[in-house]
C-alpha cells in the first residue's frame, strides 16, 4: 500500500470508529428506553443483558454502517479540502480519481462485511434477540415461558406432495416431538403415513423413532395394520429445519436472502400478491450491504464541495442524504408489496437512483 493511500484511509478510518462506537451507543440507548423496564422486572442479569445487546448489533449493521460511512466520508474529505491537502495532491501530479480508489475499495470492503454479516449472523441473530426480549416480559410478569419451543406447527411441501404436523419444534436443537408426515401420490390420494414419537436433524438426515408406518392403496384406504419401527432414516423427504424455521420466523428480519428464495420455491401455490411481497424483501435484502458502496460515492464529491463550508453544513448534508435514501426506500417497497413495482426494481431502485447520481457527480468533479 503506498503511502499517499494510508494517508487517505487514515483520515477515513479515525471518524469511522467514530462513528460506528457512537450510533451503537445511542442504538442501544434507543433500545434501553423499551426494554429496561422488562429487564429490571424479570431480574436480567447484566451478562445476559450484554449478551443480548451483543447480538442485537450485527442484526442492525445495515443501518448503522451506511450512515457511519457517509459521515465519516464527508468529514475526511471536507477536512482535507479546508486545509488544501487535496489541492496539494493534485498539484504533485496525482490524479483526482487516483487519490479516490482507496475509499472507494473501502466502501467496496465494507459492503462484503456487511453482506456476509446479513446473509449469515443477521436474521438468526436478530431472532435470538426477538425470543430474549419476549422471554424477559413473560418472566416479568410472573410467567414462565420456553421461548425456544414452538408448537403446533402445520407445514406443506407441494413440490414433494407431504404434509407435516408437529407437536413441538424446539428451534435450537432441531428436536421434533410427536410427529405426522402424509404422503400424497400425484393425483393427491394418500400413499403414505407416518406417525413418530420423535425426530432428529442428524447428518443431513432426519432420524425418526418410535415410528408407525401405514401405506394406503389407490383409493386412500389403509393396505392392513400399521408397520411399527423402533428408527427410521427418512432419506426419502427432502425438507431441512431451515424450512420449518422460515415458516416460524414468519418477518423476513429474521431471514436470509437465500432462506426468503426458499421459502418461494417451496411454495409454488402462493398467490401472485403473496409471492412479490416475499420477492420484494428477497431482493431488499441483497440490497442493503450495497448501501454503503452507494452512500461512499455520493459523499465523496459532496465531502469535497462542502470542506469551505465547515463541518455542520457536512453533518446536515449528511442527515438530509440519509434521510431522503430513506424515504425512497421505504416509498420503493410499498411500492413492490402492492405490485406497482416489480420486485427486483422495489429492492434495488433506490440504490441504483442513488449511485446513478453519484457516479455522475465525481465525472463531474474537477
């Protein structure tokens, strides 16, 4: 890395750290104000707090590193244009979009962390929180409650023709208790039964046991008693937990882009409505890393026009960018949920919109 790069990211770095220590704090702040009380009622102790407040950030890095990015962009290079540092660059012969890649390949690097973030720690994190917080209010209030057992789930696979009833789904281990799966032939007449005690996630499989197995002829009627087997690999079906948790994280804040596109293709008889509201979060989801690729391309020529200005005009330019990136945002996929819009342009619209201009502002920049 040469040395006038390190000069740039150490400008961009510094207010960064900033920025991102200083928005988690008044996010947890913001959070305190509705759960305190609960956590004070139930008695939380403070490790269980932290840990909680821990896993409540990666679920919300979406919103905090674009705005940090921005910020710390606007104030790195409003800094270095006040005091003539870019004019100096330049007047060694450096080419203004040279001195441009090192915040640019960061806001690049950043967008992948978040994106990996989002795809793989987010949701599951974020539903972790979402059981936390409900245990503690149960507890609170004198209840006590298995956040972590589901109950009476019905589950519908059209594509491999079965119907799942579960008791109980404990969504930590995988464990099913008191399971029936019906098989259907094409035509839809039953051909299979089976009735479990319990299940297993073990190997990519599920293991069901204590297992009652009742085939049925052409005409849905059983073919004699039913076959007891002690274990039974049921290499046969083709659902994983994922799918019965997607159907139990029933926001899509609590799953990934690639659990959403599941979730559709097993479900081929959701309506045309039903379908581009899930496609809408679908391709919103892959969006939101890309976020901040978008916001570092617009706040590098506002970062330079606004450096004679002082460092408020940079922060309210940087409220009223973020804001208004909002609000397209939130109108984009209203818009796609009532099918104004076609998903992918509801969920990548307004950081195309956003890009578009500031792509044309640094051609602009001299």
């Amino acid at each position: 890395m040469k040395l006038i790069d390190r000069f740039l990211l150490r400008h961009v770095l510094m207010p960064l750290g900033y920025c991102l220590v200083g928005f988690i704090f008044i996010y947890i702040i913001y959070d305190l104000f509705d759960n305190l009380p609960d956590f004070v009622r139930a008695g939380t102790p403070f490790r269980q707090v932290a840990t909680y407040y821990i896993n409540l950030t990666p679920a919300q890095l979406y919103i905090i590193v674009p705005v940090s990015m921005l910020l710390a962009v606007l104030y790195a290079l409003s800094h270095l244009t006040k005091n003539n540092e870019i004019t100096a660059l330049r007047a060694c012969g450096i080419s203004l979009y040279r001195l441009l890649v090192p915040i640019l390949l960061l806001g690049f690097l950043i967008s992948i962390t978040v994106a990996s973030i989002n795809e793989f720690i987010g949701p599951n994190a974020a539903y972790w929180c979402d059981q936390f917080v409900r245990g503690q209010r149960y507890i609170g209030r004198g209840q006590e409650v298995e956040i972590h057992i589901h109950r009476d789930h019905a589950h519908r696979n059209a594509i491999g023709r079965r119907n799942w009833f579960i008791r109980e789904i404990n969504t930590l281990t995988f464990e099913l208790r008191d399971v029936q799966v019906d098989q259907e032939r094409e035509d839809g007449s039953s051909e299979r039964r089976y009735i479990a005690k319990g299940a297993k996630w073990l190997d990519g499989r599920w293991w069901f046991h204590d297992v009652e197995i009742q085939n049925y002829d052409l005409s849905s009627n059983p073919m004699g008693p039913p076959r007891s087997v002690a274990a039974r690999e049921m290499t046969e079906f083709t659902e994983i937990p994922r799918d019965f948790l997607n159907e139990i994280r029933y926001s899509p804040d609590f799953l990934s882009s690639s659990e959403l596109l599941r979730f559709v293709e097993n479900n081929p008889e959701l309506s045309d409505r039903v379908r581009a509201r899930y496609m809408v979060d679908y391709h919103y989801r892959l969006a939101m890393p890309w976020i901040t690729m978008v916001v570092t391309f617009m706040g590098i020529p506002f970062g330079s026009q606004t450096g004679r200005k002082g460092a408020f005009v940079g922060v309210l330019l940087c409220i009223g960018l973020f804001f208004s990136f909002w609000v397209l945002i939130t109108f984009s996929i209203a818009a796609g949920k009532e099918q104004q819009l076609s998903p992918f342009l509801a969920g990548w619209g307004p950081n195309l919109l956003f890009l578009t201009i500031g792509l044309v502002m640094l051609y602009r920049m001299r």
